[in-house]
C-alpha cells in the first residue's frame, strides 16, 4: 500500500506529542533526523543560559552555589533523569562524561566481586566502551580479563568466574535492543554485576531499570535527552548496591561532608559518593533545559512513536529504494530497535553527505553505515516523508557521485 504525504501530515494533525515540537528550535529548511547523535536545541536554553552567564554568573557570583544552587545541580538533574529510565531519583546523579562513569562503575564493581576478575562484553560495543574497558585491564596489569564475545554468545559466556558484563542497551549502529530483564537475571544467576550503557536509550525508548533488576548504569545528557554538545553525563546504581560500591575516583564532591576540607577522603552516603569534581555548571543548566522538554510526557508515547517513525522510514525504502541496493542492517520490527534505522551500501559516506546538502540531516559510520534517528519529540511524520523523497531522488539520479560528496570530513 503506498503511502501518501498527505497521510503523514495525517499522523502528524492526530500524534499526541505533536505538542512538544514547539519546545524546540528546529530550523525550517532542515529536516533533522540525527537526534541519536546531538539532541535539538529546547527553546529555553539560550535564555536560560543567558540568565546563568549574565545574572548568577555576573551578578550572584560565588554566592550563586548556594543562592542559586549550583550545589544541587547533579541531584537535581538525577531526579529528572530518573523517572525516564525507571529509577528511584536518589538512584541517578549527574556528573562527568560518560566515559568517566564507565569507568567508575566499572572499577567499583571489579572491586566488589573480587577476587572474580572477568569482564564480558560485546564484540562491536561502541568503541569508546570497549576502550575504557581495555584501559581498565591495562591499569591493572592482569588483575582483570576483558573477555569480547560476540552478541550471540554473551549468555553462554556468564560463569562464576565474571565480575560484571558490561553491554551497550541499544547498539550504536544497528539500534539492536538486548532484553534488559534476561541479560540482568542470567548475570544475577551466576552472581555477576551487569552495567548498561544507554545512551542510546534514555528518551527514546521507555526504560524500566529496577523493575528488571538492573545493577549499574551510564548514558550522555546531549543525545535524545537534548543537553547540547558535551553535555554532562549521568549515572544510575541501584539503592541496594550502593553501600558496598567505591568508586575509584575519589573526589571532593563525592566526600561525605566537602566543606571540612578533610586530609582523608570518607565517602558520602547513597548515590553522592559517585560525584568528582566541581560541577559544570553552565553545561548542566543547559542540560535542565533538555530535560524540562519531557515534562508531563509519558515514556510509553515516546517509545510508540519512535517505532512508529521507524517502520515508516522502512517501509518507504522499501517502496522506493528496493533497486537502490540498500541492505537494512536494523531489526525490522521496532519492538526490537531503537529510534533509529540502519541501512547499508558501499556508497554510504557520499549518500549521505549529497543527502545532507539536500537538508536531510542523517550519519554515517564506518565502514558502510548511514543512521537516520528519530526523535519523538520534535521529529514528525512528514519529515520521514520527505526524508525519503529526497533520498530516491538522490539515488535515482546517482547525485552522489559528484567528487565533492566523497571528501571525508574530521566528524563523519
């Protein structure tokens, strides 16, 4: 059954979160589908920053640490955080990068399941996971064992001798969900930690972390949760693990009372002990923006709307690109995907470059890979639409093999 524009303008009149688009900037020439990789502008941010730089900033000055709460800003935003991913609010706290709280967590469950020294994860995680984890292996000299085991292998791999497994929720590139609730009851099986990656996932999909049984986990505030480029990080450790985890980077924010400046470090109770340093604070006003973007939206509508997004791209490729020699390389179904689809074809780098200049914002990852994500929030289903028109024409008229379009660029 073909499908219309005027059928996707439909959807887009009857989509219940079509309100939440006007919460954003989103340039009108520009159809944006990379969402999974920088989150849209929310509408509030330049004010917001405007006010943190002019008036807390400028005016305030360090009195705005406590008049303003800059304090509060990690556990604030955690709290945010929280009910889109499942969690208690004192289970989730906002610092660093997301490399750093791996690495964090990673150390401290290493730690406590010893004298356990195995470390599981994917072949094909996303690389920045694989080396934090190979770091951690190098740093200890032995004491530990990186094990990389394919996708299908990864339950077989859960013995006595595994520490903690380690997996991205949603696969970078093929936007592939592993079954949370089965990965974390197999790890518990054998006494293992699991530590989730989701950065692919918080404000995508609809995320349930202590209904099932997660231990730890990661995830960047700058993709969907829309905290700008380098936003801070956060990490999630369940209430009951908390007292028995150290986290290695013992920093002052993360000392049980900071201000007694203290030559010995004596960790803060509950979820505060995993904070570092100072708090970055223009970053994490920004990020309050992003998050303010999901007030009084429910996950499940989210979650809806991203597969549904998802099938319809499929199915228009499929409609006008089957001869094009595109390989889906995503689950078909979106039960099993993330908000975002995959294709690949050995052209994909030039496609995608001649797609951009036509105003369809997409990726491309090594070695063939082009990623269209979707956010639900503010992307609609006529941008799909016309997302696709443009990308037959592109192939039709073999527009990508102008020489311009092959010229690789710093950030693909």
């Amino acid at each position: 059954m073909t499908i219309s524009r005027e059928d996707c303008l439909a959807r887009d009149v009857a989509d219940p979160l079509a309100f939440a688009r006007a919460r954003f900037i989103v340039p009108h020439d520009l159809i944006y589908l990379d969402g999974n990789s920088l989150g849209a502008l929310p509408a509030t941010a330049p004010a917001r920053l405007a006010d943190v730089v002019s008036r807390e900033w400028g005016e305030d000055l360090i009195r705005s640490w406590n008049k303003n709460d800059w304090i509060g800003l990690p556990a604030r935003l955690g709290a945010r955080i929280a009910p889109l991913i499942g969690a208690g609010a004192n289970e989730v706290i906002v610092a660093d990068s997301t490399s750093v709280n791996l690495f964090k967590l990673a150390a401290a469950a290493v730690r406590a399941r010893a004298p356990r020294r195995v470390i599981v994860s994917e072949i094909g995680n996303f690389p920045t996971d694989l080396y934090v984890l190979q770091g951690l292996e190098d740093l200890l000299g032995g004491a530990i064992e990186l094990r990389m085991v394919p996708r299908c292998a990864l339950m077989d791999a859960l013995d006595d001798s595994v520490a903690l497994i380690a997996l991205t929720h949603i696969h970078y590139k093929t936007g592939e969900i592993h079954d949370m609730a089965a990965i974390d009851d197999r790890a518990h099986a054998v006494g293992a930690l699991v530590l989730w990656d989701l950065s692919h996932s918080a404000g995508a999909v609809e995320l349930h972390l202590d209904r099932d049984g997660a231990d730890l986990a990661i995830g960047c505030g700058y993709k969907y949760l829309n905290g700008g480029p380098g936003a801070p990080a956060f990490l999630f450790v369940a209430r009951a693990l908390q007292p028995e985890l150290h986290q290695p980077l013992s920093g002052w924010m993360g000392h049980d009372a900071p201000f007694d400046f203290s030559d010995r470090y004596r960790p803060a109770e509950g979820i505060a002990r995993h904070l570092c340093g100072t708090p970055v604070v223009l970053g994490m006003a920004a990020l309050e923006e992003g998050l303010k973007t999901f007030d009084g939206i429910r996950m499940g509508d989210i979650e809806s709307k991203s597969a549904a997004l998802g099938d319809l791209f499929l199915s228009l490729v499929a409609e006008r690109c089957s001869d094009a020699g595109f390989i889906v390389s995503c689950p078909p179904s979106g039960e099993r995907r993330g908000s975002q689809v995959a294709l690949r074809h050995p052209e994909g780098y030039a496609i995608m470059q001649a797609l951009i200049a036509s105003g369809v914002i997409g990726d491309f990852r090594a070695p063939d890979v082009i990623r269209f994500g979707f956010a639900p929030l503010y992307t609609r289903y006529v941008d799909v639409w016309d997302a696709n028109h443009r990308l037959a024409e592109i192939v039709a008229q073999r527009t990508w093999q102008q020489d311009r379009f092959r010229i690789r660029a710093a950030v693909t």
